[in-house]
C-alpha cells in the first residue's frame, strides 16, 4: 500500500498504524517539543500524545491510526 508522508510516496505493508510505518521508513519523527527537540512515539498506545502528526488534514494520534491507501500524513517539524 502506498501512503504519503511529507509529500513522499511510501510503500508500507497493510495492517501497520501510522507509527509503525513511521518505523518502517526508517525516521520515527513525528513532530518537535516546544523546546526543539524531535519527539517520536513512546508509549504506543495512545496515553503519552507523543505521536501527534497531521493525518489527512486532522490532528490525530499516529499509534492509533490504520494506514490507509493514499492517506496523507504530515510531522510537525
């Protein structure tokens, strides 16, 4: 399947969530702390926020969100 992160076609395999192929890829970034620092996903299930990215247009959580065909998903950088 492929999804488009940052405007870059990604081909990811079916069933991962958005962070998982965020890891797949090979760069976890999702967005940047208010100080700078890179944040990435770290509890994996929804409760620390860390994985905030832009999905389609709508601010959603990355671990808990299904790859779709086509979908497009933007870090906050």
């Amino acid at each position: 399947m492929i999804i488009y992160l940052e405007h870059q076609a990604l081909t990811v395999p079916d069933g991962l969530t958005v962070a998982a192929a965020l890891a797949f890829s090979g760069d976890e970034r999702t967005r940047r702390s208010c100080s700078g620092a890179p944040r990435a996903p770290f509890c994996g299930m929804g409760i620390c926020q860390e994985c905030r990215m832009t999905i389609d247009g709508r601010r959603q959580l990355a671990c808990q969100t299904l790859c779709r065909e086509g979908m497009h998903v933007e870090r906050s950088l």
